[in-house]
C-alpha cells in the first residue's frame, strides 16, 4: 500500500521520545482474574464511538473496541489489528479486507459490513454524532451531511461493500494518510444490535475489544470486564477494571494513598512536590501529543473583528510560561512554542519557535499591542474552565495573575469555573461562551494533520471557538492531497502559520502524561495519548 509515510515519521519521533520511559512497575505473574480500579470522569455523551471526541469517553472506547488499526502503545505507529490489507495505486480509492475470526462480544462476526454501517452511521446528519467531520473525505459527505437544509441520501455513495470481508472507500480527493486515521475511535465496527435496539445498547455496549461493560452508574462507577473469548493478540492481563468517578483529581490522589484506589492517570499540580516521596517507582511523568491553549469564541463579534488578533497575541505575552511551568506544574510541563507537539519530532511536523515573540513574556509589548487591538472586551477578560479535576484552578489563577501583572490591572482577567467537565463540554458545544476557555487537545493519531485540522480548518469536528479562515483550509486540502511525505509536512506548516498569524488559539503548554498507581500493579504504561494500558496492567 501507498500513503503511511507521514506517520512512519512521526511515530519515529514518538518512539525515540517514549521508548525509555513508558512502562512501569515490576514484572510479577499477577492474578489474571484481580480486578483494578483507576480514577476516571464521566464521559459528555453517550459511548457511540463517532459521538466521543473527549478523553474519558474515549478511555472505555479502547478498551472495548478494536478497528481495522491500532496505534501501538508505546510507539504510537498504526499498526493493522482487523485490517488484513488496506490497497491504494492512487491514494484515492482504497481496497480495505477485515481479518478473518474477529466477532463482537455478543458473538456476531464482524465483517465488512459492520464497518461500512457504522461510517454510514457516524456521518449521517440525522444522528447528530460530533465525529461525523472524520468521514467528511469519503464521497457522498455533501448528501449525507450538507452544510444546511436536510441530508438527500442516506449512506455514502464512496463505501461499497463487496463480500463478507472486503469493502471499498472512494475519497474525494486524494488523502495518502487516510489509513493511518483508522485507529480513530470514529471508525470503529458496530454490530447490529447498535443498530436493532440502539437504546439497549447505549445502557450497555458491545463491543469487539478485550473488556465488555458489566455496570455504569453515572457519577458513580462504571465496571469493566475482561471479555474471555477475545480473539485479538493484546488479551487483558486482568481480570477488569473499575473506572472511578472523581470531581477531583485531589481526592483521587488521596484514595491512592489510602489504598482505596489502584491507579491514577493525571497527578494534580499540589502533589507533584511529593510524587516522588510518596510513591517513588510507582510514578510516571512521559511526553505525551498532548498541547493546553487558549481558545476563542468566534461566534462572539467581540473576539472577530478588526484587531482582535492584536487583543489575542497581546493576551498571549503577557502570560509568563517559564515561572508558569516551573511553579505550578514542576517541570511536567514545557512551554509551548508551536501548535503541534514535541512528540512529533522535526520530520513530523513539530517547529520550535514557530510562534515567536507571541509565545514570550513581554508585558510593554503585550499592553500596547492589546490597547491598538481596541483593548480587552468589556474592559476584562474571564477564562472558563472545568473545576472537577482540581487540575485547572492553579494554572488559571496564574494566568489571570500573570495577565494582570502586565496589564497592570488587577482586574483584567478572572477565571470563570464550571463544576463537571461534562458541563463545561456542554456549555462550549451550545455557543454560550463569551471569552477564552480552556482547550487541550490530545492527539487522536501521530500525524502533524491532526493537530491542525480537526482544531481550526471550518466547521471541524472540534473547532469549539468556530475559527475559519479560507486560506488556511486551502493548504490543509493542498497537504492532504501531497503523496510526498516532506512535501505534505511542509504545507501543514504553512497553515499553521496562517494559525499563528492570526493567533487563532493561544498555546500554553506542551503536557506529559502522568501516573501513579498502589503496590497491587505492575507493568503499568501510559500510551503516546496518555492514557493507561490497561490490558497490559497485572494485578497481584
């Protein structure tokens, strides 16, 4: 096959960046019925896999489904898993065959079919699902998903099915890296039983991945367990595990110290000073594709008018990075320079410096540039954010005070709190944001494109501020078409220019991922997105 050149690059640099660090823990036997528990969030929507584009959705998402992909877990490089072949001679139209032997847990035989209606599914705009953006290249998006009125087909005249395991996808242009995406959750199997009593299946999904949902109480627990006819290589090494509801990362931490909890995946900013006395080996601190900005409403006329690009970049040198990163998070984070990752590496896409003075702390630069922007909206910013981690209150307050150091007002900017992660999600998707709000991104696949276009190229599936900018897109749609794989990173950099130019988003931080965890575990890993491989923990 044509077209995994791009991320054969990028996933060099992620393995060099994470090859030393990823894994954790002793080597014991473990008991491989003992079951684990782990802090988790409630997940905003249902766990339709081309509705769930936010983190703890998309934690169960891996654990219960597995697609023609899998990003590996240390690596990050697209390795086929129910893919048996993926062809392409023109980048264009593709010839995808599923692997033989792989059923869902209720024991019906994925086939090609079960890829083919759930794509058809995920892009339909009558099911209203927030990933349907990633099926926007296959030919027939327009009918399927126009941009207004009501859609004029049903499925997508680029998805043929041709046998029991084979189907076919015709793109609209060409797009050599569209195989390397098919680890995304949103292109995930569905069985018919999704289909039959989609109801049922919301309560309690079914999946084709190595754990099946026992239980879900929202707000409470939801209990995963090890599927034991499984037919993929990465079997579970325990026996489940149980995915904790937490408001605050805080009292997760405490739980683990009181051995009330096993696992923790994001140690809050007030522990990080006694991570290493409490728990010694049994703490990791990774690189992970992870980027913290700022984003803009730009449903708002305040924030996307004449000079308000002036108002942003000033925002953004006046925010200190360095005392930041040094005081708050204790160097587990670093401050950002470009909008991709580090993890990337140069080939990849990753530029250092890219942003330039704008990502420096210059407070007379920030305060003039700010003031010629038309100055602050209403005179004061406020930036909102999710308070149930316990994570993101220090850091805002930094911000805020870091901004109005510069700006030599004390009440230039506020931080604006929302209870649960699930509102705060919500209160973005309903346009009712009136200022900068937190956004950080995690990298759904090692490639410089995903960092780019789902974020800012217009109506994207995650363009929560609703950013648009018709030069921009044109050199996404120009990358996205290049078969040369330097060729192709190079235009993904000069939109991303156009972002910096524009300061379309502010970026803070480049984050690692963390995690600590009680003497029951060993092995334990987090993958390339930060998250915990949970098939590969044993429990003793």
């Amino acid at each position: 096959m044509r077209g995994a050149t791009h991320a054969g690059r990028a996933v060099c640099a992620v393995a060099l960046a994470l090859a030393a660090t990823a894994c954790g823990g002793g080597g014991g036997s473990g008991d491989a019925g003992a079951v684990l528990s782990a802090s988790w969030g409630d997940p905003q929507n249902p766990l339709e896999p081309a509705n769930t584009n936010e983190v703890q959705g998309g934690k169960v998402l891996d654990m219960i489904f597995r697609g023609l992909k899998r990003y590996h877990p240390r690596t990050g490089e697209a390795q086929d898993m129910l893919a048996e072949s993926i062809e392409t001679s023109d980048s264009q139209n593709f010839t995808i065959t599923v692997k033989d032997g792989w059923t869902f847990s209720n024991g019906e035989k994925v086939t090609a079919r079960s890829f083919v209606d759930a794509w058809n599914y995920g892009a339909s705009l009558r099911n209203n699902q927030r990933n349907a953006y990633f099926f926007g290249y296959i030919e027939g998006y327009d009918q399927v998903h126009p941009e207004s009125g009501e859609q004029s087909a049903d499925t997508l005249s680029g998805l043929k099915v041709v046998d029991d395991r084979t189907f076919t996808v015709k793109l609209t242009q060409k797009f050599s890296t569209f195989p390397d995406t098919l680890g995304y959750n949103a292109f995930a199997p569905l069985p018919r039983a999704f289909f039959d009593d989609h109801d049922a299946w919301v309560k309690k999904p079914i999946g084709n991945g190595p754990y099946l949902v026992d239980s879900y109480a929202r707000g409470s627990q939801m209990s995963l367990r090890t599927w034991k006819d499984y037919p993929g290589p990465d079997k579970a090494r325990n026996g489940g595990v149980d995915l904790k509801v937490y408001t605050d990362s805080n009292t997760a931490y405490t739980d683990l110290m009181a051995g009330n909890l096993d696992l923790v995946d994001d140690v809050p900013a007030a522990q990080l000073k006694n991570v290493r006395n409490d728990l010694g080996d049994r703490y990791l601190n990774t690189p992970a594709g992870i980027l913290q900005t700022l984003a803009f409403p730009y449903y708002d006329d305040a924030w996307n008018k004449p000079g308000s690009e002036k108002v942003r970049k000033g925002l953004s040198m006046a925010i200190d990075r360095e005392q930041i990163t040094d005081t708050i998070f204790r160097k587990t984070r670093t401050p950002a320079t470009d909008w991709t990752s580090p993890v990337l590496g140069k080939d990849g896409g990753f530029q250092a410096g890219l942003c330039g003075e704008a990502c420096e702390y210059r407070p007379d630069e920030a305060k003039r540039l700010i003031q010629e922007g038309g100055g602050l909206p209403g005179g004061r910013v406020t930036i909102t954010y999710n308070a149930d981690t316990g994570s993101h209150r220090a850091w805002v307050d930094a911000v805020c005070n870091s901004i109005n150091n510069a700006l030599d007002d004390e009440r230039a900017c506020t931080g604006n709190p929302v209870g649960t992660f699930a509102d705060f999600r919500g209160r973005i998707t309903e346009q009712k944001m009136s200022g900068p709000f937190r956004a950080g991104w995690q990298m759904d696949y090692p490639l410089i494109q995903n960092f780019l276009q789902p974020l800012y190229y217009t109506d994207a599936s995650s363009n929560d501020g609703k950013w648009s900018n018709q030069d921009f897109d044109d050199r996404v749609d120009r990358a996205n078409r290049e078969t040369d794989d330097a060729r192709a990173v190079d235009l993904f950099q000069q939109a991303e220019e156009v972002v910096r130019d524009h300061m379309a988003a502010i970026p803070l931080w480049y984050q690692n991922g963390s995690a600590g965890w009680s003497d029951r575990l060993s092995d334990v890993a987090l993958n390339p997105f930060s998250v915990p491989v949970y098939d590969q923990i044993k429990v003793s």
